[in-house]
C-alpha cells in the first residue's frame, strides 16, 4: 500500500530539497505553499503523513497541525522549523499533538527513518482496530448462535481438555444441527463478502 506525505513550506526551496530527499522513499510526495492550500488538499485525498514549517504567513504551523488533528486525526503530524524555541515546540505539542519537531536544517535521512518508523506504527494501530472490528462482529454473531441454537457455545472437556461429545443425541439430530449451523455461518460470511 503506498503512502502520502504532505510537506507545507511557504519556501519553495524547502520542499523541494525534502522531496529529493523522500523520493527514493515508496511515497507519494504532495507539497503545498501554506496552510490554506494543504487543507485544500487533505479535503481532496487522504494523507498519511504531514510535514509543515512552523513560521508561514497565515495561519502558523502549529495551529494548521491542531486543524488537521481534529479533522484527520489519524494523520501523522510532525513539524519543521527554523525556529527551534520551546515555547514554539511546546505549541506545536499541545496544540497538533505532533509526532515529532524538527529544527531546520534537519537531517534527512532521520526525517526519513522517522517517517518509516511512524507509518508502521500508525498501521500497525489500524490493523490492530480491524481485528478489534472484526472479533466484535464475531462475538454478536456467536452470541445470535447462542440465542438460536441455546448451549452451543458450551462444551465438556475431559481431563485431557478434549471435547466430550454427547451420545444422547442421536445422529439425525446432530446432523440437522450442523445443517443449520453451516447455512447460518455461509449466510454471515456472504454478508460480511458483500461489505468488504
């Protein structure tokens, strides 16, 4: 799956020393003049990942990042700066919950491990949401099974932990349950195919 970065730099030479930097990078490298135009951008296409100057005419890049954190919260914000104050760090911590500040002229190949380390992190995050997703919509179902079907999720274990299968149900019976068991899970699994 390929990435987006944004770079915001009202100095056009900023981005493009960072977008030679990244372009070896499996990305797909977005730039924008200001905070305006960025916005304008993420409202278009999703971003994965946002690099913005601090200092820009209009809006800082602090209070863009606090923006784009609560519109897109899911995008990684970091920050760039030649002004390297803690008052502007702390800003930019507070205000965008940034990822990471750096100061100008940063190191690339840092900017670009970060980069790396940030985008597995946060798509480890939403892999870990998806299974969370899914084992929800498993739990509702089993528990429809449960309501249906009452003490199918409950089994007997022998010593040895193995599944004590109850010979008071005759095989006609067992078979129909399976049956309507079967056509219960292939209904569910056609309708979670049909979402996906």
């Amino acid at each position: 799956m390929e990435h987006t970065i944004l770079i915001v730099d009202d100095e056009p030479f900023i981005t493009e020393i960072l977008t030679e930097a990244l372009s070896r990078e499996p990305y797909v490298i977005l730039t924008a003049g200001s905070a305006e135009d960025a916005l304008g951008l993420l409202a278009q296409m999703q971003v994965d990942v946002i690099i913005s100057d601090e200092k820009m005419p209009g809006m800082s890049g602090s209070e863009f990042l606090a923006v784009v954190r609560k519109k897109y919260p899911d995008t990684i914000r970091m920050i760039l700066t030649g002004h390297g104050s803690l008052e502007s760090a702390m800003r930019a911590i507070n205000e965008g919950q940034i990822y990471r500040f750096f100061t100008k002229p940063c190191n690339v190949l840092d900017l670009a491990m970060t980069i790396r380390k940030a985008i597995r992190q946060n798509d480890l995050k939403k892999a870990i949401q998806r299974l969370l997703s899914a084992e929800k919509r498993q739990s509702v179902f089993i528990k429809t099974l449960e309501k249906q079907y009452p003490g199918i999720t409950k089994v007997n274990r022998d010593s040895r932990g193995e599944i004590i299968i109850d010979d008071a149900i005759d095989n006609g019976r067992w078979d129909t349950l399976i049956d309507e068991i079967n056509r219960a899970v292939r209904s569910r699994q056609a309708i979670l195919g049909s979402r996906a």
